[in-house]
C-alpha cells in the first residue's frame, strides 16, 4: 500500500487531500515530513544518546531467526506501530498488555524523545524502537512474524500491501486510522481488492468508532477539535 502520496497541506478546507490526478498514488521516496523539530532538552537528547542504542533495532544486521529474541523477557507476540508521533497510542499498548512485544517505528527523532522519556519514566521493557523508514522494516522483519500492524494518521508513505501480508502471520491484523477520505478509500480499495485481507467490519459503528481500548494520538485529537471524523479500519491477514 502506499497511502496516498501527498503533503496533509494540501487538504482542502475539508481536511480532504486534493490529489492532483484524482488517485492516492504512489509516493517516491518513502520518508515523509520532518525529521527533527524544535530542539531537544538536555536529558531528551541525554535518551536520545544513550537509551536509544539499547532500544533500537540494526537493520544492518540479519533479523534475528526469531524477533521475540529481542526482548529481555519473553513475549507471546509481536506487534509493530509505524508512525508513532508523540508515542501516545504506543506507549499505553504497551502498558496494557506487557506480554506482547511492540515495535515502534518513527523517523522523526522529537518523537522518539517522547517515547524515550515515557518508556524510562513507567520503566517499559516492551518495547523496541527504529528511528527510520517503516518499508525499510517490514523488509527486514522475518515473513510472518507479526501479529498486527497499525498506522494511525500516517503521512504518505511507501507500505505495500505485499510487504505488509508478508510480516504478519496468518490471522494477523492491520489496524488503519485515517481522517483523510482519500487514504481510507486508498486502503479499503487497495487491501479489500487483496486476496490476502478482509476487512472485518460489519456494522458501520465497526469503522466508525475508535476499538474497545484505542488511545487517542495527538492527531485524532486535533482532527476531532477541527470537526473531521476519522474511520477505524481492521483487516485480517487471510492464509
Ligand atoms: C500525521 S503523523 C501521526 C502521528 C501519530 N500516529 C498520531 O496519530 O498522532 C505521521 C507520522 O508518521 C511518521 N512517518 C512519516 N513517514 C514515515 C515512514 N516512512 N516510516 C515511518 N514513519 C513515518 C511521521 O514522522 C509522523 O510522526
């Protein structure tokens, strides 16, 4: 999947993104917005030089036969989260359920100072981080090692459904969450055409409303102040 291809500055007065040729379309290179922002505090940037290291997947290396390996004690399952932003949903999955091993996958290094400084002050072991690009990831993360994956308010970026079916495991989850008509449309088009996905909603409260424990990210919260209503969207991993 490539969810959509665009700056969210190009939304129209709707919050919809106005594509220039009529299609959420591929983008081209596949890290979207900013990398850094305003300057770390000390001890953020302090995490940022020492936490970190501990944190983060190498990619450089081959993946580990067994990505549960990861972490110091054991897991029942894997879950990635790609785009994290300020960690909210991240950080309170993790809490809820310290079993399950969570990667989280962020370019945007103030991010990753959020986290950082949420995942020392509750002492979380559950989690693992990769400061990069989430095509990168999935490519390297062994074939059917995940759980579930979800994008929550993505920016455009380059995760095609084969990249996405090939790291879950059968009965695995995509979750997508999306106040952007033309993203949402892209993913329920592009994975309910896939023979490796259904989508899982039966009622229209199922892609309505958030999921029974869903965390609210600082973008569903400012999406709902400025009146857009996102869709929840759950497809299964067929196979
Ligand atoms: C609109 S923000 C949403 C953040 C958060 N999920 C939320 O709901 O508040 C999209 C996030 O995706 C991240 N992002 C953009 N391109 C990415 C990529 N290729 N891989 C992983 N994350 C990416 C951005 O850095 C940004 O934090």
């Amino acid at each position: 999947m490539s969810v959509a291809g665009r700056d969210p500055a190009d939304r129209d007065t709707n919050g919809n993104a106005s594509p220039d040729n009529g299609t959420a379309g591929p983008t081209h290179g596949s890290f979207f917005g900013r990398r850094k922002g305003h300057k770390l505090r000390l001890h953020q940037a302090d995490l940022i030089e020492h936490l970190l290291p501990h944190l983060s997947l190498d990619i450089g290396k081959p993946d580990p036969p067994d990505l549960a390996d990861l972490f110091a004690a054991p897991v029942d399952d894997l879950r990635l989260e790609i785009g994290f932003g300020g960690g909210e949903h991240l950080i309170a999955e993790a809490r809820a359920f310290p079993r399950i091993g969570f990667i989280g996958c962020e370019p945007y290094v103030n991010g990753m100072a959020k986290i950082l400084t949420q995942i020392e002050a509750h002492n979380i072991g559950n989690i693992r981080l990769f400061a990069g690009d989430a095509a990168e990831l999935l490519a390297w993360a062994p074939p059917r090692s995940l759980a579930r994956i979800d994008l929550i308010h993505p920016d455009p970026q380059d995760l095609t459904v084969a990249a996405m079916a090939r790291a879950l495991k059968p009965d695995g989850e995509f979750r997508f969450v999306s106040d952007i008509a033309d993203y949402c449309a892209w993913t329920l088009a592009h994975l309910s055409r896939s023979p490796e996905f259904v989508w899982t909603a039966e009622r229209a409260s199922d892609w309505r409303l958030p999921w029974t424990g869903y965390t609210m990210t600082r973008y569903g919260r400012k999406a709902e102040r400025e009146g857009r209503h996102a869709a929840y969207l759950r497809f299964r991993k067929v196979g």
